[in-house]
C-alpha cells in the first residue's frame, strides 16, 4: 500500500509549523493529498447566561491557520479544515473519528501544561482511530523522515503492525535497520529471534528497502531507552513502533513502554497499534 492520504493536527501553537513542514514533504514526494485540521481547546465566550461560540479570538486564529496552510501547501493537492470544536472531549472523540478516514495521522508531542490540546488527545489517536500515528517531538527541527529508518522488531501483533505502516513513510532503496530486543542470557530466546529478525528482513528486502538486523541485549537500560540510544547512534530520522500491544517486548506492561516513548521522543516517531 503507497502513501495516498494524509491528516496533520493544526493549532496555532509554536511546533505547528514543524509538524506541517514535516507533513507537506511526505505529501510532496509521496504525490499524496494532504488534510490540515485546525483543533485548539478554547472556552466559549458567555454572554449572560448564553453560550457563544464560536469566540472571536477563536474565529481570527483560524483564518490564520487557514492563510498559513495554504501557502505552506501550494501546488498540493491540500485541503484546510475546522474541527469547530472547544471542549476537550469533544475535541478527542472528533479527531479519533475523523483520523480513520486517512492513512497517516501527524501529530505533535505533547507537553506537559500545553492549554491547546487534550492531555490524551494523542494516546486516544493510537489506540482508538485504527489508523498510524506519526508524532514529531516538541523539539528539534525535522525536514523529512524514512530515509534513514529503524524498525523495532518484537514477535507481536502491534509490532508486526508498526512494521507493515512503517513502509508507508520509507522510499524505495532507503537503507533501514531492525532492532530487536531481549533479556540477557535468555539463549532460546535470542537464537529464535535470529530467525524471525532474518524474515523481517526479507519481508523489507521484498518491497525495496535494503535492511540489516541487530538484537540488542538489555541490562540495567531500559527498553525505551535503548531504542532511543540506538536510533541517536544511528542518526535515525523515524522509528517505527508497535504501540500499546502489551506483548513482545520484556519488561515492559501493557502500555507503559508506549506512554514513555511519548513522553521522552528525541525522533518522529510512527506509533501502530
């Protein structure tokens, strides 16, 4: 499956601008249509006891996420969007419902205090839209993703999830790396690992992305934090995960591994589920 239709989270926050750029390239070198949806959380103005929405300030920062789409997608075929919508919950509940009619999902890294996103806005975008998210941290400047990739690698159903969207972001010919991970000293665990590292990476020779494979022994390091090292050593651009599968991975319950990365990313990160 190629990459054909693609939706970005749009706010008038400050890492807007990154994410989109990011979200425009794929776009561009992909021939694929690109969705911006402007969704802030923003208070309806009262007026008495009647409820006004939506607020002038509202209204004027989304002409100008608007102005500021389209000309950051000329030439595209682009469509700006307003989710029209203040509260929190209502804010999630439309996004997850409108992430599923696309085949990536661009999001930004939440942080901690931010009064223009749900705190779950993203979690709830994995886990519930059936759709891959892409998540660009809140920092760093990122121009593309997928030319030099890492697949982590773990016999699971959202790891093999997180490998089939993983192809959706890496052209023809890139270079790749599969990392898989396990206990130490645990001998049936690593040698039945070399032979399902070997299929992963035929699976990526046979859609054009030359691969080799690594297994990486944990020991006081943590499993996130070994994939985040792995991919700084490597000067990734993505990592490609399996996300909230509660499986595959040691050490690590459902979910835990997969709210970490969320929170200490240091790369793009595509999160299956």
């Amino acid at each position: 499956m190629s990459l054909c239709n693609i939706l970005v989270h749009l706010n008038d926050g400050e890492r807007t601008g990154v994410r989109l750029r990011v979200a425009v390239e794929l776009a561009r070198s992909s021939g694929a249509r690109l969705t911006g949806v402007f969704a802030r959380v923003t208070t309806a103005r009262s007026v008495g006891v009647v409820k006004d929405w939506p607020p002038s300030d509202y209204i004027g920062l989304a002409n100008a996420s608007r102005i500021s789409f389209g000309i950051a997608t000329q030439g595209l075929d682009a469509e700006w969007m307003d989710l029209n919508r203040g509260e929190e919950a209502d804010i999630v509940q439309q996004m997850v419902d409108l992430g599923r009619h696309f085949d990536v999902v661009v999001l930004g890294q939440y942080q901690s205090g931010d009064p223009l996103t749900p705190p779950d806005l993203y979690e709830q975008m994995i886990v519930q839209s059936g759709r891959p998210a892409l998540v660009i941290p809140h920092t760093g400047d990122f121009q593309k993703v997928g030319v030099r990739p890492i697949f982590a690698w773990a016999d699971s159903r959202s790891s093999a999830r997180g490998f089939s969207d993983g192809l959706l972001l890496v052209p023809k010919g890139t270079q790749a790396l599969v990392v898989g991970l396990s206990k130490p000293n645990d001998v049936a665990a690593i040698n039945y690992q070399k032979g399902s590292l070997k299929l992963a990476v035929a699976q990526l020779a046979a859609h054009g992305v030359q691969a080799k494979a690594e297994q990486l022994a944990l020991s006081e390091i943590g499993l996130m934090d070994a994939l985040l090292n792995r991919a700084s050593d490597h000067g990734a651009d993505l990592l490609s995960i399996g996300a909230f599968g509660g499986g595959g991975y040691p050490l690590f319950s459902r979910g835990s591994g997969s709210r970490y990365m969320l929170k200490h990313m240091t790369l793009p990160i595509l999160f299956s589920h």
